[in-house]
C-alpha cells in the first residue's frame, strides 16, 4: 500500500513525463507475466523510453495537474504508459511486442497532448521510420547512377562480342584465302 507521499510522487513523475515527452500511449497488459513486461520495458529503455505502471487514480491525477481532460477509468484493465519523444518509434515497438504478445493491449494514446484512438496509433505504427525513408531515398538516388554504370557495362561487353565476331570473320576469310 502505497501512502501518501508516494502517491504524490507518482502523480508528480507522470505529471513530468508528459510534460518532456511527444507521445504517451496507454496499455492493458493484463495477462503479461513479470518477464515479458520486462523484456517490453527493456526494449523501450534501449530506444531512452520509459514503460510505467500505475493505478487508474494517479494517471487521472496527473493529467488533471496537466490540464488533459481525459478520463483513464473508462479503459478496462490494468494501465501502463509508455513514453516517448519518437511517436514513430515507439509506436512500433509497442505494436510489434503486442503483435507477439497478445495480451498486451494498446487502448490509446496522446500525441502532443492531442488524444489518438487506438486505430490512429495502429496506422502511425505501419508507417516507415525516418531511418527507413532515409534508405529508400538513398535507394532511389543511387538507382540512376546504377543503371547508368550497367548501361555502359553492357554496351562495353557488346562491343567486345561485335570486336570479337570481326576479328573472327577477318581470321577465317584470312584462312580462306590462304587455302585458295
């Protein structure tokens, strides 16, 4: 049981996490056991983000001291938060582990402040991360100067082969007249 004070610090690290984060995404991780929720919490703590528990009441508290009317208790069971800077990222790593982990469930979220229902965090979870977008740029540009250079290889090895085909003609037509 927690008293008081503890309470109030809880209410205070939340209240400070929503403040410094871009994102917020709520979870019901009922049925996880102690070692997936590690696993999931060390995954976020890897990419500097940070998976919360707590009681419905304190979350409510919190996003009062904030100003954010939304009320926690309508999600059924029980509450994590995951925070992030990287709304992209995070979302990932929270849709992967409930892809793999049924029983963690993403209920919603908070986009700078703003709430997303859990179908808008499903979508911003399938978009490419900026690293991916980066590589297919990359891709892209460097796919002219490709095609370009097995271009020139091509018509090189073309012009061998035709080179090659002549000199063969000149030596037999050489060996042909030899012979008459």
């Amino acid at each position: 049981m927690l008293n008081k004070k503890e309470k109030q610090e809880i209410i205070e690290k939340i209240a400070e996490r929503l403040g410094n984060n871009r994102i917020v995404i709520f979870t019901d991780f009922t049925g996880l056991n102690v070692e997936q929720l590690q696993v999931l919490r060390n995954a976020l703590k890897a990419e500097k983000m940070i998976y919360q528990v707590a009681k419905k009441s304190l979350i409510n508290l919190a996003f009062k001291k904030k100003g954010l009317d939304i009320d926690i208790e309508q999600f059924a069971g029980s509450l994590a938060l995951a925070f992030g800077n990287d709304e992209i990222k995070l979302t990932k790593l929270i849709y992967d582990f409930s892809q793999t982990n049924e029983a963690l469930q993403i209920l919603g979220g908070l986009l700078e402040n703003k709430f997303l229902s859990q179908e808008e965090l499903n979508k911003i979870a399938l978009l490419p991360t900026r690293e991916e977008l980066l590589a297919k740029m990359i891709r892209c540009l460097n796919s002219p100067l490709y095609n370009l250079i097995s271009d020139l290889k091509n018509n090189i090895t073309k012009l061998l082969f035709v080179l090659e085909s002549i000199k063969n003609k000149n030596d037999n037509a050489e060996a042909n007249s030899k012979t008459a």
